[in-house]
C-alpha cells in the first residue's frame, strides 16, 4: 500500500523520485501518503498515514530540494501532544511559512514551523480533509467526514470552512450540497483560484464544485 512521491517539470519529464518502488515501512517510505507540498525553500515535506489501524503509520517527513531525508514529526496517537497524529491528511503554507498539519482523525489542523516546533493547535475547523490558503493568508478547510458520514461528530455539518489562517477566526462556511448521504463524503480536496472561485473536490461523488461568491 505504499507510493513514492515524483517530482516533473512542466512538460511532464520525471525530475525527482522520492521513496522506494512498492512503499515500505521504517527505513523505508512512503506507507500510505496523503499530502505533499513544497516550502519555498525548495523543501519537500509529505504527509502518510491514510488509514488508523493500529500499526498505522501517522508523521509527515521533511526532505530537501534534492531528496535527502531531514526530519519527521509526528507518531500514532489520539492527539494528547501536538505529535499525537492520526491519518494527517492534508498540509499548507501560510505567507509566514508555518506549517499546517491536517490531523482529520484527532479532528483538529496542527500548527508547526518549517522545523516542526509547534506553534498551535485549533480545533474550530472541525475535521480537516483538506486545507488551502490563499496568498492573503485566508484558510479553506474541507470536512468531508463529519455529520451523517462519521457517527462521532453528528453535531457537526460538513462542508468548507473559510476563515483566516492569521488568528483562526471563521468567517464563511459552505455546507455539503447534500447532508443526507451515508455512505460517500463530500468536499475532500479544495482549492481556489486567483480569482477567488473554490473548488471542491468529491471523492464520493466522483465531482468537482465549483464556487463563485455572490455580487
């Protein structure tokens, strides 16, 4: 169940190759992973861990521009320290280059910096399947779990969280099309363009929403 991670240029020729063919476990990788992005250093970090099985494996790794190994934060566990993953399934940037960790299964983003000392935990973006941010440092968080899909968080609805990556604050929120469902999830992925459209990505329904403010 495991993947390498492939850098290409823009014209699709194979510049990079991070991992062993087939995944692995320790001293191999990757097992599982969900996120990867690149600092503006050049840095590589990419998040594993896609299932919470008990020998799951939950961190995220840091490699250089050339691939070396750097750091990995992050083991199993129910979130009692900021170290405590279960399934991080999404990672972004804000304009500080602070880290944010999607920890979907301890239903909270972890904040750390470029050398993984953490900065802060919030909790108010419910259960994070994906994160954007934009270059005015406004978050978009998609839940895709919560609600009907995920018996333990029936208090809360699903959809896209936007709010500021700055101090945490919500300001918008754009519910699931549909919160009946039971067995699919909604917005899983999300992105937005420079003309501020989100798009939604849907696993369940095999869909891509997109989003354009009212007037």
């Amino acid at each position: 169940k495991g993947h390498q991670v492939m850098k290409f240029s823009p014209d699709g020729k194979l510049l990079l190759t991070i991992g062993k063919p087939g995944g692995g476990r320790d001293p191999d990788y990757f097992w599982q992973p969900n996120a990867v992005i690149t600092a503006s250093n050049g840095d590589i970090y990419v998040a594993e861990g896609h299932t919470n099985a008990a020998n799951a494996s939950a961190r995220v790794y840091r490699f250089d521009k050339s691939g070396k190994l750097l750091a990995t934060f992050g083991k199993r566990g129910q979130g009692g320290a900021p170290e405590e993953l279960l399934q991080p399934h999404a990672l972004a940037f804000d304009s500080k280059g602070r880290l944010f960790i999607g920890d979907r299964s301890n239903n909270r983003i972890v904040i750390v910096d470029k050398d993984f000392k953490h900065i802060e935990t919030w909790t108010q973006f419910s259960r994070p399947s994906g994160i954007f941010i934009d270059k005015n440092d406004v978050i978009y968080v998609a839940d895709s779990e919560s609600g009907t899909v995920e018996p333990t968080r029936k208090d809360w609805t699903r959809g896209i969280r936007i709010g500021s990556a700055k101090d945490g604050k919500i300001t918008a929120f754009i519910p699931d099309p549909d919160t009946t469902q039971r067995s699919t999830s909604s917005a899983e992925g999300v992105a937005v363009d420079a003309q501020g459209v989100i798009y939604g990505a849907e696993v369940g329904q095999r869909a891509l929403k997109r989003y354009v403010r009212k007037p």
